[in-house]
C-alpha cells in the first residue's frame, strides 16, 4: 500500500533542479552510435552493449568477454547474473566469433581462459541508482611474461564507454524501493496553462529535465528554487501549421526518446514532431500524436483513434472504432530482456479506460479523468497507472495511483486530493528511490516523490 509520508520532499526538488556534478561524472554526449543503438534496442542494456560494441576497433579474430568488476553501493544482489548477461549482450554484438565468460571473472583468470581467442574485452561496470555505466579495455588474450610484473594495463588497445539511466530490467537487480510518497511540492504558477507534461534526460546529459507543452510553445527546463525556469522553449508558430480543424479542448503528447530529444504532436497543430535536444525539428507526422516510441495515434474528427501505428507509415490499418481522448504508454523490461509494452486509452464517449499489458487486456470499471501517465514507480517490474478524477469540478480532482499486477489486478495504491486541478501527468526517472510523479496542476506544479 503506498502511503504518503513528509521527509524525502527535498530531494525530489533538489534532483529535477540539478546538473551533473562535473563532465567526468556524466554519459558522453548524444551522438550517432546512441541514436542506432537507441533504434536498435529497446533496453538500457543492450543499448550499453551495441555502443561499446560499436566503439571498439573491427575484430582481427576471436574474442572473449568478461565483466571482470561490478560495482553497487545498494547491496544489490544477484550480480552474477547482471554480469554475465552483461558479456553475453557485447558479445553478441561484436558478432559470431566472439564468446562471453559468465559471472564476475578476476582478470587475470579471464586472459589465461582466452585459449585460442585473440583479444579479450574486459568490462568493468558501476551499477547505481539512477543509471548504469561500463567501461569496456580491449587487450591481448595471453599474458606475456613480463607483463605480470608491470603496475599498468598491460597491452590496452582501445578503451570504451557507455551508461543508461536504469530502466525497470536493470532496476530489477536493485533491493526494491518502498512505495511510499512524500508531501506534495508546489511550485509558483506557471505563466502558461500546460497541455502535456514529461520528465527525462532530453539532452542526455546525465540529468532529467521536464518537458511543457502549452498551447502557444514547448519549453524544457528545471526547477530552481522553487519555480520552474526554462532553459530551452521554441513557440508552436515555428514548429507546425495550424491545424485544419483544430479541437476546442486540445489533446497533446510528449515523449522524451530514450537517446535523448522529444517527440510531441498537439491537436491545434497540423503534424507531430520529433525534436533533438535543442528543440530543432528533425521530423514530422501529419495528423498524429505520440504514443509510445515510434508510435503515434491517429488524430481524427473530435479526438485520436487507435490502433497505435508506426510514426513514419504512410499505409495505415483501418481506424478502431472508439474515439480517445487521452493516451498513455510505458516500456517495461524484464530482467531477461523480454519487452512489455503498457498502453492506456480514455475512452471520449464514457470516460472508462482501455489498458493493455502487452497482449493483455485490463478491465477498470470505473470511468478515470483525462490525464493519465504510466511507469513503474517502486522498481519491481510491475506498471503502476497514474490518473486523475473523472469530475469536471477542478475542486474534486485528485491524483490516483493504482498498481498492476501481471494478472492484470488492479489496486488502488494513493489518492491526493488536487483541488487546483491536475492539467498533466508524468512519471520521472527514478533516483535513489521512488520515481517521482509530476504534475501540472491550475496553481503549479507538484512533485511527489
């Protein structure tokens, strides 16, 4: 049962407001081995392995991976398992000739098994509780005999770098998080009402930033003492045409892409966008808004329609007969790598919702507001959906979250009366414990943590 406690308020602010300590300390910057590798992959851990992979010079033979070191200060168990699944990941992706130890392997007993391979890649990992980083050495597969007596690396050839912020797979090999909730946070209000709100590391900095969509612009920024302050915004007018037949009540979604950059559409504007890290557009989907990654929902007569299709597709399936007037998606990863997609749509005829669990179908009788988000909060691979009052009554309003099971059950863990309104939903990243749920309410935003 979640309960709502006052005492980690502090560090919620704190985190969405911070920067990386130093450049040393944070992921090397977006660039184009991230965005094949994000496109490849759906899971933090394969993208480690398809970069590492990629920065490493072409194979002259057979090679052999070992995690040699594994590194968690959260007394994480089951390392073993992390690390061997680590090598089998870079492993394949150097390609068929190449094999992985498995476990934690002592280096030097990793050379002396290279038998007939030509190189080893030694990976060393740091497993904390925001993100997950490797660094990959490239050497010879014997040892020399003087080599045993230097104090330096013997034989490095080239060196490689790669670190995720940690998806629901790599959270699974952290000790739980509690689900409990401190006191709302309240920041000044806002000078435009927000339509569609997310929270991420859009410039894949090492540090989550928050994403508004408001009518008139998109803005990306941080909270700074108590206020948010944008650090990047370009208005609609630069971005998109206006709409043919625009909706009197607008629908927007944000995402932010997981090698950094946003996807966002709204119904006042003719296409959707894909936007890099410093809001320049990169592509565009007519009539569509995001729904998922690299998925998009059909905007059609007086909302969205399903099913979800493909961005960029230019032949689409028939439309779904119900007409949406929310959407919401989350990517879960299990600790063997196997993809869940977790979708949710509002029904606009009677306000109930259509939830899917993969293949999945979730049945919640009662009818649900209009913002909805989605995510796994206390890190132990299950959904929970965050959504809010059905009354039009801005004094009613309440964020409610109900966890998932794999069974599809549904129970309501928090209620937090909102009585400003809650206009946008978002689930952020975790750090160092729960994920923190955002919202943009009538009098600011809240963080929740």
């Amino acid at each position: 049962m979640l309960r709502v406690v006052a005492g980690t308020l502090i560090a919620a602010v704190t985190w969405l407001g911070a920067r990386p300590a130093a450049a040393s300390d944070a992921p090397p910057p977006n660039g184009p081995a991230s965005e094949v590798c994000a496109r490849r992959h759906p899971t933090a851990l394969g993208q480690i392995a398809c970069e590492l992979a990629r920065a490493l010079p072409p194979a002259q033979g057979p090679r052999l991976v070992a995690t040699i070191t594994l590194q968690s200060g959260s007394g994480a168990p089951a390392l073993d398992e992390l690390a061997t699944r680590l090598a089998t990941l870079v492993a394949g992706e150097l390609g068929p000739t190449s094999r992985a130890l498995p476990g934690i392997v002592p280096q030097a007993r990793a050379r002396s098994l290279a038998g007939s391979d030509a190189e080893v890649v030694l990976l060393r990992g740091t497993l904390e509780r925001d993100r997950f980083s490797v660094s990959a050495d490239l050497v010879a597969g014997k040892f020399r005999f003087w080599d045993r007596f230097r104090k330096t690396e013997p034989g490095v050839r080239a060196h490689a770098f790669a670190a995720r912020p940690l998806d629901t797979e790599i959270r699974s090999y952290l000790p739980r998080v509690p689900l409990v909730v401190s006191k709302v946070h309240e920041t000044s209000p806002l000078d435009e009402p927000v339509v569609a709100l997310a929270c991420g590391d859009v410039n894949a900095d090492g540090s989550p930033e928050l994403a508004l969509v408001g009518r008139r612009r998109v803005r990306v920024g941080r909270i700074v003492r108590g206020s948010f302050v944008a650090e990047r915004e370009v208005p609609w007018s630069e971005l998109s045409p206006l709409a043919a037949s625009p909706l009197r009540e607008p629908i927007a979604t944000v995402e932010v892409g997981s090698a950094g950059g946003l996807t966002v559409g709204i119904t006042d504007r003719a296409d959707a966008l894909e936007l890099d890290a410093d809001l320049r557009v990169r592509r565009r989907f007519p009539d569509r808004l995001p729904w998922g990654p690299g998925t998009c929902a059909r905007v059609s007569g007086i909302g969205l329609v399903g099913p979800r299709v493909d961005c960029t597709a230019a032949r689409l399936p028939d439309p779904e007969p119900e007409v949406l007037d929310a959407v919401a998606s989350a990517r879960l990863v299990e600790r063997d790598g196997r993809v869940l997609e977790v979708t949710a749509a509002r029904r606009s005829r009677d306000a109930r919702l259509e939830l899917a669990l993969g293949d999945q179908r979730v049945a919640i009788d009662d009818p649900v507001g209009a913002q909805l988000a989605l995510g796994d909060l206390d890190g132990d691979g299950l959904a929970e959906l965050v959504s809010t009052a059905p009354d039009l009554d801005p004094a009613l309003d309440f964020v409610l979250v109900r966890s998932l099971s794999r069974e599809g059950r549904v129970e309501e863990a928090a209620r937090i009366p909102a009585p400003s309104g809650v206009r946008a939903l978002a689930v952020c990243p975790p750090k160092g414990g729960l994920s923190p749920i955002v919202a943009a309410t009538g009098a600011g935003l809240w963080v929740l943590q």
